[in-house]
C-alpha cells in the first residue's frame, strides 16, 4: 500500500500543470536565470505588441513594431504603429522620437543613466530597486512563463508597479508590465523572437530630422 502511494504521489508530480511547478520555484533563481539569458544574448530581433493606458485621459493606446537588441546594450524600438515612431540606444544616447504624439521634437538621454528604458531589460536593469515574488505562471506568445511581481523598496522608484513573464524555455522576457505613480499603465509583449539575428549597425543610428528640435533630459 505505502508503494502504491509513492508511486501515485510520484506520477501526479509528473502530470502537474506548469502553473504547480511554478510555484515552488524561487523568485530570485528565475531572475537569476533571466539575467544568464539576457547575458548569452549576442542579438535579437522580436516583434511586440505595446499597450498604454492612460486613466487621467481615460485613453488606451496600442502599438506595435519590431524591437532589434545587439549586446551588451544597444537596442532600436521601431513601430510600425504609430508608423514613424522610434527609441534608439546607439550606445552613448537615448533618442526618443514620437512624432505622433509629440511632434517637433525629440528627446536625448544619456544611454548609461536610461536604466528600464529597454522593456527587453527591465528585470535586470530594476532589481535593485525593487523585491520579486514569484506570481504564478502564464502562457504568453506560445511559451509557458513564469510571472514574476516586482514591488519598490523606496517611494523612488520610478514604477509602483512592476510584472515580468520570463519564458520557461528561453529564459528571455516575453512580457512586461508597469504602472508610474499617476496610475499610467504600460505593457510589451515579445513575439517571434529570434536569437541571433543579423542587426546591422545601421539599425542604432539615429540622426533628429530636420527642423526638429531635441531636448536634453
């Protein structure tokens, strides 16, 4: 009887759902995990999809565009919707340009001070400033991943808010989730990721139009 038992506790450990496995993992290990990933990558090219959502305008935005990433840091944000728009880290600036809802003008920023601009980076570019715990699991774009809730040490943080789904297999961001302290609300989900794509480095150039003014930051 006591075998029979083992052995049924043992196959239902088999069969359980990822959602169950998940859970007894550890937040910083996954974490842990991300960041060895995120450190292996020598390139990638994914499409996203953004939704941003404003409760003070009570407006939700969706775009969408492709996200090319060269190590160790450099990483271009093209939308094909709102077309035009773009975030370009060439390395030693962040350019910001969004003709769309802010015409006129573009924003610089220097690259090494822009840390949690690169939604690809966010878990590692926020841990320490923030403790995860580990939420459960979810399937996103095709691969289980594990949920991980960021909350801030200090009223300092720029986020309140933080949700990362790390990929069970790739190891890799899949979706990310924050919210600022005026209640706006902004999420990336990464599909078709291919690891190793040939970016060119023409993909991190970024020259500000023509009679377009840029704004240090």
């Amino acid at each position: 009887m006591k075998r029979f038992l083992f052995l049924l506790s043992a196959s239902l450990a088999l069969v359980a759902p990822p959602e169950a496995v998940s859970l007894g993992q550890d937040a910083d290990a996954i974490a842990d995990r991300a960041d060895r990933a995120l450190a292996a990558l020598e390139s990638l090219q994914a499409d996203f999809v953004q939704r941003a959502v404003n409760p003070i305008l009570e407006k939700t935005e969706i775009g969408h565009g492709t996200l090319y990433y060269r190590a160790p840091g450099r990483y271009r944000i093209d939308y094909r919707y709102p077309a035009g728009d773009v975030v370009v880290d060439d390395g030693t600036w962040v350019w910001i340009y969004l003709p769309s809802s802010q015409p006129g003008q573009v924003i610089r920023q220097p690259a090494d001070g822009s840390g949690g601009a690169n939604p690809l980076t966010y878990l590692r570019d926020l841990r320490t400033l923030y403790d995860a715990a580990l939420a459960g699991s979810d399937a996103v774009s095709g691969e289980v991943s594990d949920h991980l809730a960021l909350s801030p040490r200090s009223d300092d943080a720029p986020f309140t808010d933080v949700d990362v789904w790390v990929g069970r297999n790739s190891g890799l961001v899949r979706q990310v989730r924050t919210r600022t302290p005026d209640g706006i609300e902004k999420s990336y989900t990464f599909t078709a990721l291919r690891r190793g794509a040939p970016v060119p480095d023409s993909r991190f150039r970024f020259s500000p139009p023509r009679g377009v003014e840029v704004y240090d930051q």
